[in-house]
C-alpha cells in the first residue's frame, strides 16, 4: 500500500477510536458518536480495505474509491439523522461491492459449494457479508423513518453493527488460511471446511435469534461459535506459517476468543435477571474486543501484507495492542482518564503498525 493510501487510513482509523467516547465531552449526542465511531472503522474503513485488497490492491480503483466516498458519506448522514438520504448511499454502496464480487468470483455464489480453498471461500462470504447487509440496513432505516410495516422489533440500525462487523472478521479468516500451509491431513481439510460453515451459519443463525429475542439460543450459538473460535485458534497455531503476521493473527485470534467470552456472559447475564451496573460495560468490552483488537489485527495484517517483516519486534507491538485495547479502551468507557490514555497509546500502536518500515529497508515513498 503506498505511502499516502496509508496516511489516509491512519487518518480514520485514528479518529474512529476517540469518537467512541463522546460521551465523556457531550453526553446527550453519545449515541450519534457512537454511531459515527463504529461506521468509520468498520464500514468506511474495514469495508473499503476489503475491496481494495479484492481488486489486487496497489492503488484504489474506481469501485473501491467510490465505495469509501459513499460509505463516509452514509456514516455522516446517520451522524446527522439523516436517515432516508444515508439509506440511499449506503445502498449504492452495496452495489460497487457487487461489482467487485461479481468480477472476482461471478454472480452466483457457486464457490461455497466447489472445491476451492477454505481461504478463498472466507474471501467470497465477506464480500456477499458486505453486500447483503448494507441492502438489508438501507431497508431497515426506510422502513423505520418513513413505512413503518410491522418488522422484529430489534430490526434497527444499530443491529447492524455486527452486519458491518462480521465482514471484517471473514477477511481475517481469510488472511488466516491464505498464511497456513498446505492442509495436507484429511482431518486438517476436514476440520477447515467445518469451521467455514459453522462460523457463517452460526453468525447467521446469531442475527436471526437476536431479531427473534431467542435469548435461549443465542446463548447457544454463541457457545457454538465460542467453540469454532477455539478450533480455529489451535489450527492457525499448527499450520500457521511462522513471522510477524503469526504473531499478530494469534494475538487477534486471542481478542476474537475474549470477544465471544464476553459475548457469552453478557447473555447469560441477561438470562439471569438484569444487572444493569454490569451489562453495559461487558457490551463496550465486547465491542473494543471486537473492532479495535481482533479486526484491526486483521486489517493491519492485510495492508502491510508484502512488508513483513517490520522493523519492529512483534512482541511489544502486541503488548502495545493489548495496553491499549485490551485493558485501558474498556476502562476508559467509565474513566475519561483512562480512555485518553487508551486513545493515545491506540494512535501509537496503529501508526507504528502502519508506518514501520521492512525490516532492513529504508520507508518507501509514494
């Protein structure tokens, strides 16, 4: 990636972050903050990383252009409260995605089904993810500003931060298997193959139980998925190529397992009875776990892809990660010091991500 495509993404994702505190400095817009954090990260940016590297990366090309402009114009009209209007772009956004996806793998989704690899498979379910939920969000936001017919009542926009979420995580899982060794055992095959369609059926499933307010089965698909999770840590632990990627892939996988820990206790807190001190910071550890620890590993993973290594160990680059996400980013939705902190110290880790240079090479330009 060059040298100004990084300061831009540096730029975003580095603003991201602090807006998801908002309500430290104005408390009566949290919530439209705490929209625009989210939408930033994983839509604007995450969502536009995704197509870049699914159009051969090296430069943006027009789809992928044209998909960030949209999505940062979607992400400041739902700031606004602008609904019906982030609705309209956000649905066109939908379609360079399907540009993309249609040029790389055709129009039916006949992959899933074929014999290709697992990496390739994940590949193909973040960008249908991608398209599927920005169509089915834009639908949502109309029908809940203007029709009104009688939908779940869960079926809102801010629902969707996992439909935006999720997309992420399966390009993660693609960098996973495209940095693995040849899964030459048949269990390995097999064991990857399961994997694939227990962590897209179960997430699937998830939102559905959600619509549904199935508590009862939410909690066990999200034990199911815990599983999946702690299946593909030990295989990406076996298989994984060694190098800096490793490391930081592991260290994501990690975040991804606390991510569904936390996940699951929040559920069965709400089976329990309400615990109002506790839930609502278990949800913001669950969403810092998630965005800014397991996703971004992967996103960092997937723009420096040709550099490692970096010049930089991987270990105190991970323990920066965890500082700052791991520990001081949930503290510091109670403790405004504390998130300051955790802002500063993501910024660091973000751009020394970003920004290192190869190992034994001086930074490239352009």
């Amino acid at each position: 990636m060059s040298l100004g495509l990084r300061i831009f993404f540096f730029a975003l994702l580095a603003v991201a972050m602090p807006l998801g505190y908002a309500h430290h400095v104005t408390p009566d817009h949290a919530e439209a903050f705490f929209r625009l954090h989210i939408f930033l990260f994983n839509l604007a940016g995450g969502g536009s990383l995704i197509l870049w590297h699914s159009q051969g990366r090296g430069s943006l090309k027009p789809a992928s252009a044209g998909f960030l402009a949209l999505a940062l114009a979607f992400s400041l009209l739902v700031f606004l409260g602008r609904m019906n209007a982030a609705a309209a772009f956000l649905a066109a956004g939908a379609v360079m995605v399907e540009r993309v996806r249609t040029a790389r793998f055709g129009f039916l989704p006949w992959a899933f089904f074929r014999r290709v690899s697992v990496a390739d498979k994940f590949h193909l379910a973040s960008l249908l993810c991608l398209s599927i939920g920005m169509v089915l969000c834009a639908a949502a936001m109309v029908n809940q500003a203007t029709f009104h017919f009688p939908v779940p009542e869960k079926l809102t926009l801010n629902t969707f931060f996992l439909g935006f979420s999720f997309p992420l995580s399966l390009i993660t899982m693609h960098l996973l298997f495209s940095l693995s060794r040849p899964l030459v055992r048949p269990f390995g095959r097999v064991l990857a193959q399961v994997l694939f369609w227990v962590l897209n059926l179960g997430v699937i499933s998830f939102f559905v139980f959600i619509l549904a307010e199935w508590t009862g089965a939410e909690l066990f698909i999200s034990l199911v998925l815990s599983a999946a999770v702690v299946g593909l840590l030990s295989l990406f632990a076996t298989v994984g190529r060694l190098g800096q990627e490793k490391g930081l892939l592991l260290s994501g996988l990690i975040f991804l397992f606390l991510t569904a820990f936390t996940g699951v206790v929040y559920i069965v807190l709400a089976l329990a009875g309400p615990y109002e001190d506790l839930s609502p910071l278990l949800l913001k550890t669950h969403a810092f776990l998630s965005l800014y620890g397991w996703n971004l590993s992967g996103l960092l993973v997937l723009t420096r892809k040709e550099d490692f290594p970096l010049a930089w160990p991987v270990l105190p680059l991970v323990g920066l990660h965890w500082l700052a996400v791991g520990f001081l980013a949930p503290a510091g939705d109670r403790v405004a010091g504390l998130a300051w902190a955790a802002v500063i110290l993501y910024t660091l880790f973000l751009g020394a991500g970003l920004f290192l240079p190869q190992a034994g090479k001086r930074p490239r330009e352009g």
